[in-house]
C-alpha cells in the first residue's frame, strides 16, 4: 500500500477570491486517497505565498525526507497551482524529490510524468498560474503609479499624518496633531543649519513625536510633507514628483532647503541642544591656539565641581566656565547699538520692505503669466498629439518639461503669496526690542534661548583667550546696525547737531 503525505496550501487572497479553504482541500485529498487505497502519513498545512519554494511548513516536510526518517513515497495536492507558481523552480523541486524516492502529484491534474508527453501538460499546468501571478503584480504596479501620478500616496502614512478612508471607500491621508506640528518644527529648525539631525531628532522626542530614528531619517527626504509624491522612474519614463491630494504640513522651498542641507550643498553648523546651562557656549567657542572646537566637562574636586571650557588637543587650553559666561554677557553689552541707530535701521527696513514688496506683487503677476504660458503649450502639445503632428515620445519630453516648470513656478507662487500676509511692523518692533536689550535677555533667558540668541548674533564660531572675546564676523544686520551708528553720539547740552561718517551728498 502507498503512503502520502498530504500538501494544503493556501492564501489569504485566494480563500476570499476561488474558495480554496483548507477544509475544502483536506475533504478532497482524503476522498482520493479512501477511494485509491492509500495510507495517509501527515497532513501538511501552509499559509504562504507559491512564487518560491522558500515555505516554513515545506521546507519542514523537506528536511524529514532529507533525513530519511520519511515514511511517505507520494506528495499529493490539489492542483499544481498548490505545489509551485514558478515553472523553473517546479523542475527543480520535482527532479530533487524524485532523488529522494518521492512522487509528487496532483489529483485534480494527474500525470504520469513516465511519458515524455505528459511533460507538456506540465509545463501547462505550470507556467499558467506563474502568468497569472505576473499579470497581477503587473496590473497592480500599473495601479500604483497611476495612482501615484494622480497625486493619491501609498502605503503607510508618514509620521504627522494618519491613514483615513472616504465613505466611498477611497483612501487617503491627513495631517494627525500634535505630530504635524512637530514635524513643522523639525523642518524649520533644520533649514536654519545650527543643530545637528540628532540633535533635533532628540528634542522632537521631548516634544512628544513617536517615531524611531530610522523612520524619522527616511521621513524627513519625504516630499510628501510639501504636498508632493514621488512617481518613480519606469522604462522609458523619467522619475518626476506629482502634487499629492493631501494638505502640506510645510512649503515646498522649505523642504528643498533642507534637502541641500542634508546633502551637503549648504553648510551646517553641528551646535548641540541639550546643553547644561553651566556650558551654554559649548559649541560656539574655538580655541585660540589651535583652532579646534572647545568642548566641556567637570571636574570634580574634595567640595564641589569645577566646570571647564576645554580643548582636545595637546595645546592645553582650558577657561573656566563661569567666568567664560560673565565675560561673554560683559561682551554682549558692548554690542548694544546707538538707539537712534536702532531707529534708523528700523526705518531703513521698513522702506525697503514696502519697496520689494511692490516689487513682489509684480513678479507676482509675472509668475501667473508665465505659468499660464506654460499651461498652454502642454495643451497645445496635446493637441498636435491628438492630430498626429508630434509623436508620443515628443509628447513625453514636452510633458516632462513642462511639468517641471509648473511645480517650479508654482512653488515660487506660493512664497510670492506667503511674503504678502507677514506683518512687518511687529516683527521688527519685537526684533528691535531685543536689539536694545540684549544683556538682560540673555541673563534672564534659559539654556535653550541663550544658544539661540548667540548663534543668531554670531554665524561663525567665537574665539576665546580667557579675557575678551573675537569673532570673524556678526550678524549682516547687526553689523550694519553698527556702522549706522558708528558716526552718532549723545547730544550735550545745546548741540544740535549729530556727526555721521557718511556722506552729506546722500539723502537721510
């Protein structure tokens, strides 16, 4: 009598499409084998895919045979679909089994495969359900990128947006608070180049974002968080980003910024966050001798700590924090600027903005003509295809190109719009404010304004000898604060007039 081991196999999308339960499978595999004679040694479940023979349960069923400690002499199946969906790995799995002294078989598609015909038919049998398999995927990659051009995103949400779904059954996805806000924010810091991506990846964290450290890198080269989605490259067709369906948490400029940043266009300067207030300058201080960024440490002593400014390097410097600190603050107050200085820049400002910002309303009507003209030549180019004038391929590049220059210019639209909401007043009274005040500020400021503070002031590291304070150069608008109020003084008693070192042929 012949023994068998029985192979059920079976997966999610095909108990819902065909009706190929397990049950249905088992009841017809011990009906065969009732009405044959044959003696039934194990029953083989598996719930996996068929496209390789890499299968928890088979490869379990294939090491007992390889062991010898296999009673069974046949395999019997449904069908061969059940058995494999690659037609090359098939011949292979066949050809070992039968190395073994194993058959096997499928009882809805017998085949004595002693007759070299029947070959054919297994190859049949096995090369339809390997087309099948490949005009699914093939179906669906079509879907995707059709999706993808529409602008609908795919796949899990990014973190700060949810994964939702229409009454029609549609999906889609929203910005979730408070970790859209976050991202906002992590975006925004990023562009500024002071802090390093860990750094800021940490303070999310304290913020509340819930996301590990590899998504947070993948997220923040997303373009989905700009309102856009990325339809890869496919044959002859060029990899280009689509406007996505879902609300962009920031701008489309903003996320380019930090892609330069992050690909080492613009510079970054690596300051850290989490600073204990006794080392606030640590990361803006080098060292006189060498050059080399101070760093900071304690050093503990028979009462108490000492904390130090200290370099790496042999050359030995070392500056006590504190003293550090309340020179620097002393150093501060020599660059509180004139007032009238204050008032004159501020008036400056004020001009200028009012004048570039009539300048922006007039690229603003340049950049709608301009991306009208654009739309028109992608519809006349439509048409010439529609007419048989241009072929497709010409038609693509048209398209391509066009369609780089509608996102460019859309971009450049939308900051066009956004510059016209700022309100000017109040940002340079608020900014003024803290030029006239800026000791007090950073006394009373917390560890995370002072370095915010000092790396506004100062772009470029601070130089450091123990006693004063150097740096290459401040801030372009505190700078020119400065050489407004170079020429002023307090007026004395009775004096009028205010000595300047610029020109008198210039307007005031």
């Amino acid at each position: 009598m012949q023994i068998a081991d029985l192979y059920i196999r079976v997966s999610t999308d095909e108990q819902a499409d065909k009706g190929y339960s397990q049950r249905n499978q088992e009841e017809m595999l011990r009906r065969f084998c009732d009405f044959n004679r044959i003696s039934i040694n194990q029953v083989v479940y598996e719930d996996h895919s068929a496209k390789t023979f890499q299968r928890p349960a088979w490869n379990q069923l294939l090491y007992s045979i390889k062991k010898r400690k296999h009673p069974a002499s046949i395999i019997l199946f449904t069908k061969w679909d059940r058995f494999s969906r690659n037609a090359g790995d098939a011949y292979q799995m066949i050809n070992l089994l039968r190395t073994y002294g194993i058959e096997p078989q499928a009882i809805e598609q017998p085949l004595d495969l002693s007759i070299p015909e029947n070959k054919m038919m297994l190859a049949i049998y096995l090369a339809a359900p390997e087309v099948e398999n490949d005009r699914r995927a093939l179906n669906i990659l079509h879907g995707m990128r059709r999706a993808r051009k529409e602008g609908r995103y795919m796949g899990k949400a990014p973190v700060g947006y949810i994964n939702k779904i229409t009454e029609d059954g549609k999906k889609y996805i929203t910005p979730q608070e408070p970790a859209a806000s976050i991202m906002k924010w992590v975006f925004e810091e990023l562009s500024k180049g002071q802090f390093a991506v860990e750094q800021i990846y940490r303070e999310a964290l304290l913020k509340g974002l819930r996301c590990k450290r590899t998504p947070f890198w993948y997220a923040i080269h997303n373009p989905a968080y700009c309102g856009k989605v990325l339809v890869s490259a496919y044959k002859d067709e060029p990899a280009y980003y689509a406007n996505g369906q879902h609300e962009p948490i920031i701008s489309e400029s903003l996320f380019n910024d930090v892609q330069d940043l992050l690909n080492g266009k613009k510079k970054m300067y690596h300051t850290q966050i989490g600073t204990p207030d006794v080392f606030h300058l640590r990361g803006f201080l080098l060292c006189p001798k060498c050059g080399k960024l101070l760093t900071a440490s304690a050093s503990k002593g028979r009462s108490k700590k000492y904390y130090y400014y200290h370099c790496h390097s042999t050359c030995g410097v070392r500056f006590q924090s504190e003293t550090a600190n309340d020179l620097f603050a002393g150093y501060l107050r020599q660059l509180v600027p004139h007032p009238a200085a204050i008032r004159s820049f501020g008036d400056v400002l004020r001009t200028v903005y009012s004048r570039r910002n009539k300048d922006q309303r007039t690229d603003h009507s340049k950049i709608k003509l301009e991306l009208d003209k654009v739309n028109k030549r992608l519809v006349n180019a439509r048409e010439l295809l529609l007419d048989h004038d241009i072929d497709p391929g010409e038609y693509r590049q048209i398209k391509v190109e066009s369609e780089q220059k509608i996102q460019l210019l859309e971009a450049q639209l939308f900051n066009t719009s956004l510059r016209e909401k700022v309100n000017i007043d109040s940002l340079l009274d608020r900014s003024l404010a803290v030029m006239s005040n800026l000791e007090e500020l950073y006394l009373k400021a917390d560890t995370k304004k002072k370095r915010q503070l000092v790396g506004s002031i100062f772009p470029e590291k601070l130089t450091f000898d123990g006693l004063t304070y150097r740096t290459a150069r401040l801030n372009a608008a505190v700078e020119l604060i400065y050489k407004l109020g170079a020429g002023l003084s307090e007026n004395k008693k009775g004096e009028n007039s205010v000595e300047t070192e610029f020109s008198y042929l210039v307007d005031p």
